[in-house]
C-alpha cells in the first residue's frame, strides 16, 4: 500500500514527488506516457515570471512569487539551463502604460521586489532592437528563463534517488474506493493507495471522473512558437511582453536559457487535448504580433515550430485541495501559465494540504540531492581536458551543434534513475540535437547509442512517444 500515488509526470507531478521524498512515507508516480515532462511542460515559454501578473490574493500569485524564489536554488543546485534575464512588459500608448501602472501595483501587492517602471530612453538603452514606437515599459529583474523539461527531469531525479517509484507508461484508466483507500489501474498493474494526487495536466478533469470527483473542466487552448537560431541571440536581452490581455500574456519575444530565441504564443481555444500541430495561420499570427515588439526578426533563422497546450479551467485560479467530493483525493489541476514558474512551491505546498488532511510524515535524515548534470561544453578546457582523461567518452561529440559528447550521454544512461528510451528522452536531458541540424546529424549516432545500451533492434528505437518509429521495415534487409 503506498501512501501517496502522484498521477502525472508533468513538472507539477515531480516537484510534488520531490517535496514528498524528503519524508518517511512510501510514494509513487504514475505517468502514462514512455517519459517524463512530455506533456504541456515540453512546450511552453520557459519563463519563471516575477509575478505581477496574477491577482492578488490568489493562488497563483502567491506560488508563482515563492516558486520564482525556489527555482533559482534548485537550477544552481542541479545544474539546470537557466538565466535571470529579467522581464519588460512593453507600452505603445497611454492605455499600456496606465495598464503597467496596473501591473507595477499588482506586483507590490504579490511580494514582486525590484521592479521598475522604465521611460522609453531607459528602456531602448536596455533593448535597443525593439519597434521605435514603444514608449515605456515595467522591468522585473527577478523573472528568468530555464529548461522547462530539465527542470521537471531535475526534480524527478530527486525524487526517484530519495525513494519515490516512478512508473513510465502507466495510463490511469480506472480508481476505486475500497475501505477508505483507493485501488488504482494503471498500465495492467494495481496500485493501492491511501491518498491521490491528480496532476494529470489536460486529463485531469477526466482523472477527477474516475471517482466521481469532477467539479471542473479543463479547456485546452493551443499557443504555437518559432524558435529561433543562436544566431539570432543579439536580438533581445531579456523576456519582452506586450500588454497582457483578457486571453493570456501574449506574444512574447525572449531569449531561452540555451541562447536561442523564442517567439510566441498565440492562444487558441477549441483544441482536441492531444493536438500540437502547428498551422500557417497560427504562426502567421504569432509573426506579425511580434513585428509590433521588433521588426527585426528574420524567420530565415528558425529551426523548430511547435506548439503547446494550456490546461486552462473554467476556475480563473489553480485548482489545487483536496476535492469537496472524495476525501483524500488531491487536484493539483488547471495548472496554466506561471504554473511552470510556480511547480516548486505548489510541491511545498501540497505538503501542507496533505497534512491537513491527515497524514501524519516525519522528515528523512538521509534525504540527499543526486549528482549535479554535468555539461561539456559550460566547462573550462582545463576540466574538460580533465574529464576526458578519465573517461575518453567525452573526447567522442555525438551532438555537434551544442558540443554533446558520449560521456554525457552515457552518463545518463548509466545514472539517471528514470531513464531514456527515445531520442528525444535523451534530448530532453542533455540537450542533443536541440542546435541548428535538429537532430539531422547527431540523431543517427544517438540511435545507435540507444541500440547497443539496450541491446534493442534498430526498428524499434523511438523518437518520442509510443509508436514514433524512425525505420521503417527491417533494417538491413531490402524492402520491396
Ligand atoms: C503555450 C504555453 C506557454 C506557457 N508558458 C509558460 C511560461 O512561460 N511560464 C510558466 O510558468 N508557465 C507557462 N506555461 C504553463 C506551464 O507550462 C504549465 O503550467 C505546466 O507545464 C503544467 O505542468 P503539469 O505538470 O500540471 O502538466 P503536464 O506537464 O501536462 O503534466 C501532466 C502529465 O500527466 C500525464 N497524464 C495525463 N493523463 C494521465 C493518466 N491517465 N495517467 C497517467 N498520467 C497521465 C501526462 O502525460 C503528463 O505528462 C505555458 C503553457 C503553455 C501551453
């Protein structure tokens, strides 16, 4: 019987398996998908906003301001792609700037320290490559940029050396109550449980039905990006916004914590829970949206289109308590933008709920951090002569694009405690073919790698998701 049974993989599911780890109590994970972070926390913006966004006294300003905090101690801890850039919400006209006032407010009221409200001089000294038509802008030096994946596969790793069981391709399909205790089916195994944490992203409303526990819907709502070349880099120095909108915090111009440029998202309601396909009409939008920020973007230099989707709710804040229609049953759901900047502190505070609901944990001694990621090409040309010494793996460069060596690459095979079966698990943690080519080079390489760590055939080595096979037939012999 565990104590608690975390149903989702998100960064909101492994910040709470983190937090639970550091107590003496037996928990699982269950994700339904082959990976962790493979939901809405691989496609999104990747900022940790400051915080002024949200209404006060509300959820989600209060987590997001503690989270911004928890964030910059955990990336310095394990090593996770992230950089304090800070944030400009940027004005055109009259009505903007009242609305920064609006926002500059808002943030005293959340605990949002160092702001500043920019004239349109200071403010084009800072981002001399915006649109000439700006006239001021709000300045938050505590937002940054990270990894959003690296950051949810951090927390995981945490979580899992310090006892949390994390089970892949685990799909809950069915809970029943029995005896005070739930009985949970997930990818043909049982689990029984004392208590449930739904983060199940866009599917928790149907996790909620499952015990009869639906009082909210999830409403997806699709926001789709280009990322741009490294090249592009000189373009802007910190995370530029316009003024947010009844529909969300608009199109964005920013740099991401690799050094690439993002621009997006639009938002689109009306989406089927597992579309994240991009359109021209979409992107379109994003493009021209983003003119008004710069004219100076050149599309020539992206490498990667994608699209994510939002778990928006019909709740305006996070849905996160116990549910009022099944004791011992959490939602952690409705987790939309700065859910990502706010997942450490919803993990903190999830304890509390847990606690207040009856369960009765006392803190490890042993709790410990794993080893730090290690990434060849931050270090000095005396540590990476050093590391090659000791290991010629790391002499061998599989990803050519963001200097990604084998070391690296077996190193999180070998250590990682959940670890990688596709090309893009391996991605997500080392950052392979996340350059210019896309995988184009280094994806060949990393296949192999994959064959021989685990012994597979080439035909069944995935890029991503069940099923995203990259041969197709059997591999040396002919198809007709
Ligand atoms: C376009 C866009 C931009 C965003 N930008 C930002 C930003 O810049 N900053 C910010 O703070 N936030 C941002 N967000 C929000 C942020 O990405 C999310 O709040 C966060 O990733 C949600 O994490 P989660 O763990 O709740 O959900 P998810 O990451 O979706 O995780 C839920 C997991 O549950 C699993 N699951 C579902 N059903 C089942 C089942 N039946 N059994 C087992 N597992 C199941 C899924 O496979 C998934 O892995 C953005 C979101 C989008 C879409």
């Amino acid at each position: 019987m565990y104590d608690v049974t975390i149903i989702g993989g998100g960064v909101c599911g492994t910040a709470i398996a983190m937090y639970l780890s550091k107590y003496d109590i037996k928990c699982c994970l269950l994700e339904k998908d082959n990976d962790i972070a493979i939901g809405t926390t691989r496609a999104n913006s990747g900022i940790v906003h400051a915080g002024y966004d949200p209404e006060p006294d509300t959820l989600m300003a209060r987590l997001n301001v503690r989270g911004c905090e928890l964030i910059e101690d955990l990336v310095e801890i394990m090593n996770i792609p992230y950089k304090k850039v800070g944030s400009m919400v940027i004005a055109f006209d009259e009505n903007d700037e009242d609305h920064l006032r609006e926002l500059y407010e808002r943030g005293i009221a959340n605990g949002v320290r160092g702001m500043e409200l920019l004239d349109k001089e200071q403010l084009l000294e800072r981002e001399p490559n915006l649109s000439p038509d700006v006239t001021g802008a709000l300045y938050a030096p505590s937002a940054g940029v990270v990894n959003p994946w690296r950051l949810c596969i951090a927390m995981a790793e945490i979580a899992a050396k310090n006892g949390v069981e994390v089970f892949l391709d685990s799909e809950v399909t069915a809970i029943e109550k029995i005896n005070g205790a739930f009985k949970i089916t997930a990818g043909n195994k049982e689990y029984d449980t004392r208590y449930i944490i739904n983060a199940a992203g866009l599917f928790s409303d149907r996790i909620a039905e499952l015990v009869g526990a639906k009082d909210f819907e999830i409403r997806p709502s699709k926001g789709q990006y280009y990322l741009l070349d490294k090249t592009s880099n000189w373009l802007v120095n910190s995370v530029i916004f316009q003024c947010p909108t009844e529909k969300g915090k608009g199109v964005l111009v920013s740099p991401t914590a690799e050094g690439n440029i993002i621009v997006g998202p639009n938002a689109e309601s009306g989406n089927e829970r597992d579309d994240v396909s991009t359109t021209r009409e979409g992107l379109d939008f994003v493009a021209q949206e983003a003119a008004k920020t710069t004219k100076l973007i050149d599309y020539r230099e992206n490498i990667r289109s994608f699209a994510g989707l939002r778990a928006n709710s019909d709740k305006r804040d996070f849905i996160i308590g116990e549910s009022a229609l099944c004791r011992h049953f959490i939602n952690v759901a409705g987790i939309k933008s700065p859910g990502l900047s706010s997942a450490p502190a919803i993990g903190e505070y999830v304890i509390e709920i847990l606690e207040d609901c009856g369960l009765i944990m006392s803190k490890k001694e042993d709790w410990t951090y794993p080893e730090p990621h290690i990434c060849f090409a931050d270090l000095t040309d005396e540590e990476k002569e050093e590391l090659c010494k000791r290991d010629s793996k790391y002499g061998n460069v599989i990803c050519r694009c963001n200097l990604v060596t084998e070391g690296e690459i077996f190193k999180v095979l070998d250590t990682y405690y959940v670890k990688p079966r596709t090309l893009d698990g391996i991605k997500r943690r080392t950052g392979s073919s996340m350059g210019r080519c896309q995988g184009g080079f280094c994806g060949v390489r990393i296949h192999e790698i994959l064959c021989k760590y685990y012994n597979i055939e080439p035909e069944t080595v995935l890029w991503d998701r069940n099923g995203s096979y990259i041969v197709a037939g059997k591999v040396g012999e002919k198809n007709d």
